[in-house]
C-alpha cells in the first residue's frame, strides 16, 4: 500500500502516502507490546509502552501515549530536575525551558542511536525541522493547558455525544498534523518535501471531503475502540467475573490462530488466501523495494532511514561493501551513461575477485574480432548479471558458456562465446547505448535482454535523473520525451520523476522496439530472457506478463527461467542477509536453468547442442 514520492499526484495519494509511511509506527509499537507480554508472562508486571496514540486528542496527549517509557524517562530524569529549579521564576518559564531541554536531548539521543548503529550522525534539515516543529507544538500545547487546564475525571465512562464529537475532531485534527510532520521527517531534503506537497495540487473542495471523510473513520474508531472498551471493561469490573474477559481476549487470539493455518485460509479462496500470506510475510513495500535496488549503486542508504524494516536491512550492512563506482573498477562518467566500468582492474568486490578485460567488461578477454566458425551472444543487464558478490568463474554467463562448449554436439558452431556487457545500476536506457556503442563492435549473433523487475520504472528514473542534470541525450526520442513531461534542470529527481511516470510504458514500448530494430539490421537474433531475482520481492505479476508480452510483440524470442529458483531458500541464495544479488549457487542453478531452455529452444536459436 506504500507508494513512493513520485506516485503523489492528488490528494488522496499524497494521504496514502502519508499515512503509509506513518504506520511504520504500528510496528515498532507491535514489537514492544510483544516484548512486555513476554515479560509479563515472566512475572514482570510492566506497564504498556504505547496506547491508542493515533487517537490522541492533543499534541501533548501523542507525546505521553507514543511512547510511553521514554516520555517517562524524560520527564523523570530531565523535565522535573530542571523544571523545580526555574519553577520559582515562573511556572511558564519553567516549563518552556523543560519541555525546551526535553526535545532538544531527544533529538540528540535520536542522532546518536543512528550513530551508535551506522558509525556516522544524523545531522539533516528534516530531522532538525521535525523536532524543532514537533517540540515547540507540544510546548505551546503545554503552556495553553497550564493556563486552561486540562480535561481530568475519575467518574464512570459517559456517552456523552458532545464529548464525542469534540474528542473526534481535536484527534482528526492531530493525526493530520502529526502525519504532515511524519511526511517531512522522512523526506531527503526540504526542497523535495515541498515539491511534494505541491506536487499533490490539493483544492479546498478535496481538503474538506478528505477532513469530513477522516472525521467520520476517526468517530467509529473511538467509538469502537475507546468509548465500547471502556463501557465494556466497566461492566465486566463490577461482575468481578474472569470467563467473560477471558472469553472477550481468547476467542479473537483463537480465530487469527486458525485463520493464519494454510489448510483453513485455502477454503475462503485465493484472495483471502493471499492476502493471508501478505500479513504473513515481512518484506519491503515497493517504494522500499525501489529504495533498497538505488541503494546498490547510489549513495543513498540513509534515505527513509525511519522505515523499521529498510533499516534492518541497513544495518547489517558490512561496513566494506562500496557500490562499484567507488573502487577502481568503476568511474563515473559525467554523461547520460553516469558511471562505466573501467578496464583491465583486478580487485576484491564484494568478498570475491573481480576482474575487467581491456574493454571494460567483467568477462574473459576476448578478441573484437569474431572467430571463425564461433557463435557470439552478447548480455546486456544490470548487477544481477554482472555477478555482484561473486567470482569471475562464478558468474552463471561463464557457466553457461563452459557448459555450451563441454556439450555441443560437433555440428554447427566451433565454438560459442557470451561476453558480458552488464554493468551494475544499468537501466534498459543505459543497455541500449552499451549496444550501440559497443556490443555491435564484437559481431554477436544473438543478444540476451536480462529483463529485471520495474525496468520500466528504472529506465524512467534514469532519464529523469539524467534530464535534471542537463546532459545531452543519445536519442532525440529521449530528449523529446523529457521536454514532453516539461523536466527542467531546476526540479529535484523526485519531480522530474512524477512527471516521467505516465511516459514509462511509452518509453519501454521505444525500448523494446529500438533493440529489436538494431538487432535485425546487424542480423542478432534478439532472445529476451525473463530472470528471477533471489529477494522477496512483491511480485507483480499483470506487470511482468505485459513485459513478456510486449517483448514478444516487437519481436523478441522468449526465454523465461523464472523457476531457476523455484523450490528453493532464497535466503541461502543470497550474497548477504543484506545484498540481495544471488550467490555462486543463484548463478549455478541460473546457468542450469538457462542451459535447459536454450537445449530446448536450440532449433529456434540455431544452437547445436547434446
């Protein structure tokens, strides 16, 4: 349901994506009311770390729910000491300075966690922002109910609709202002949470439906989730009975213990089913997906810092795990291509050896010259391709040209040779130039497409990043493509990328047909070859037959090994708990795979194999 920032584009995504990201909140707050019930099932009777803070009816009401221990903590160890000592000047001057020193250490035990976890300070306009924001709210929220007062009682629960009313409104009104916050806390920059909300192009018309339709869902939650629970537990203390709240909290536990068992959830039918799995399965939303993928080859890995689990992802990252670009093997360029390998290194990328021959591929060196009687395809990919985390003999390209050469059955080919052209972070835009400009020099006789997940998305964010920087395009269909979306130097990425997104699929359609075209004017067979991937992502899988589809309608000959992983741990085929590229055993069952289709497509491909 997380959409990322370039989806906003109306009012009601940029509420998805506000609220989205926020509920990151119901996580940490799940994890530490398992850690109380555990301990409380030890005898430690601690008292709840968080309560209802979604329905907060005021700012300082949020600071005293959200999170509970700490505001304890806080108030034991640095609100009251310093707030005794100026009391006698004033109390409001007392306060203000208390509640002042109180977020200022917060913020600053807030930067050192993320010191004490990643080696280096959190210091960022947004985060600064965020708390400067939130804390002056809560002071003068303070200030207004020491002067005013604050609603206290120790009578029974009333059904008071007035009350009800009034409580609904003031939570609305918090909830929004704590997510707009949340909203700005997680953005990069300032400038690109500006761009956001701008981007959104809210009307008082949809503002007021949205309050008017949040101010209905926030009066049936506190109706049902404070006002009936508190009638309830007062009429269960004065029975003095244990079956009926035994029955209240056991018959819920027991329901979702059955409805989480396969052979129960299969009978309501698939989309109960998946759905089922989803709550299940702890994985990355799809803005973390895009997130985590940019975060291999950009220097990106403290954006969404605040997102649970993107950060655990983080944070077992070794701390000698440099993208490609920032080793000797890989240079930036300064053109729409951004970064290329560099030829003849030899280094340790990742835990393996990897090495570059003289034209800047991790491959074998071969000659420019196609052999006599050799058969040469060419690869075009990103990462995955190229073999992060592996060694060079590793990678399921070597394999398979091993294996081509062990098992061809004499007739035909002498010989066959795949040279690797990936290159990590390479979007489809990139792989179309390394064909123009450099795989056709080599000859091949058939070109193997690596089709990744989103590469229509990773192709639009390619351009848009390229088109800010103002670089010269290397098609005038891309130059016009960005002109069309009106991307000017002067937007962030983020905006450029909003408005590249409803162009993606054109583009992708441009793509597919320019590699085929190339390829039939230099007599390449085009095989487009449809990959797994080794992390879980969440599968799209209307997106990825219309791939396959529009692959196959430009021309493409489809190979799909996406079951090279079937039956199989994907964990145990990862580089790293925190580097989702397959291992030396991905690449092998890859290259298996591969081998199986092509042995039994070689009629079509005009391969002699055993």
């Amino acid at each position: 349901w997380a959409i990322a920032p370039e989806d906003v584009i109306n009012l009601r995504t940029l509420i998805q994506y506000m609220i989205s990201n926020m509920m990151v909140l119901l996580r940490v707050s799940g994890q530490f009311h398992m850690i109380a019930g555990m301990l409380h099932m030890f005898g430690f009777n601690l008292p709840e770390t968080m309560h209802s803070y979604f329905l907060s009816s005021s700012f300082t009401d949020f600071w005293r729910r959200a999170n509970i221990y700490w505001k304890d903590f806080m108030q034991k160890v640095f609100f009251y000491p310093l707030y005794i000592r100026l009391r006698q000047r004033g109390a409001i001057i007392g306060l203000f300075f208390a509640l002042a020193l109180v977020f200022v250490l917060t913020w600053l035990f807030h930067a050192y966690q993320w010191f004490w976890i990643k080696g280096t300070f959190l210091f960022s306009a947004p985060d600064v922002l965020y708390w400067g924001l939130f804390g002056l709210i809560v002071i003068v929220n303070s200030l207004y109910e020491a002067k005013h007062g604050r609603i206290r009682s120790l009578k029974k629960p009333s059904w008071n609709w007035r009350e009800i009313i009034v409580r609904t409104l003031r939570s609305t009104g918090v909830f929004a202002v704590i997510a707009m916050l949340w909203s700005l806390w997680i953005s990069p920059s300032i400038t690109e949470w500006l761009a956001l909300l701008s981007g959104a192009g809210v009307t008082l018309q949809d503002l007021f439906i949205a309050l008017l339709l949040a101010t209905g869902v926030f009066l049936v939650a506190i109706i049902l989730l404070e006002k009936l629970p508190l009638r309830a537990a007062a009429a269960l203390a004065s029975e003095n009975s244990f079956y009926k709240p035994a029955l209240l909290t056991g018959v819920p536990m027991l329901a979702l213990c059955l409805i989480g068992k396969p052979e129960i959830n299969a009978q309501f039918g698939g989309e109960t089913q998946a759905l089922v799995h989803d709550l299940q399965t702890v994985r990355l939303n799809r803005q973390d997906e895009d997130l985590l993928t940019r975060g291999y080859y950009e220097n990106i890995n403290q954006a969404n810092q605040f997102n649970t689990q993107l950060g655990d992802i983080y944070m077992k990252r070794a701390d000698n795990w440099p993208t490609l670009r920032e080793t000797p093997a890989g240079r930036l360029t300064g053109d729409f291509m951004r970064d290329e390998i560099v030829p003849s290194a030899r280094i340790v990328f990742h835990g393996a050896r990897l090495s570059t021959n003289r034209w800047g591929m991790r491959d074998k060196d071969y000659e420019k010259k196609k052999p006599e009687h050799a058969y040469r395809i060419a690869v075009l990919g990103a990462s995955h391709v190229f073999g992060s985390g592996v060694a060079d003999d590793e990678t399921f390209e070597w394999l398979l040209e091993e294996r081509l050469n062990n098992e061809h059955n004499g007739v035909g080919p002498a010989r066959y040779e795949i040279l690797n052209f990936a290159s990590p972070g390479y979007s489809p835009l990139q792989e179309l130039v390394v064909l123009e400009k450099k795989a056709l020099d080599f000859a091949p006789d058939a070109l193997f497409y690596i089709a990744t997940p989103r590469e229509d998305i990773s192709s639009a964010r390619h351009l848009a990043a390229t088109a800010i920087e103002g670089v010269a395009m290397p098609h005038d269909y891309l130059t016009a493509i960005a002109q069309k979306a009106g991307i000017t130097t002067e937007m962030t990425e983020d905006q450029a990328m909003k408005r590249l997104k409803p162009y993606s699929d054109e583009m992708l359609d441009w793509l597919y047909r320019r590699f085929v075209d190339i390829c039939r004017q230099h007599g390449i067979r085009p095989i487009y070859v449809y990959m797994p991937v080794v992390h879980k992502l969440q599968k799209d899988t209307e997106r990825d037959a219309y791939f396959v589809g529009l692959a196959r309608k430009h021309g493409f000959d489809i190979i799909d090994v996406s079951d090279a992983y079937d039956n199989q741990d994907k964990d145990a085929l990862r580089v790293a708990a925190w580097d989702w590229h397959p291992n030396a055993e991905g690449h092998r069952l890859l290259a298996d795979r591969l081998y199986m289709a092509l042995h039994e497509n070689q009629s079509v491909l005009g391969l002699a194999l055993k």
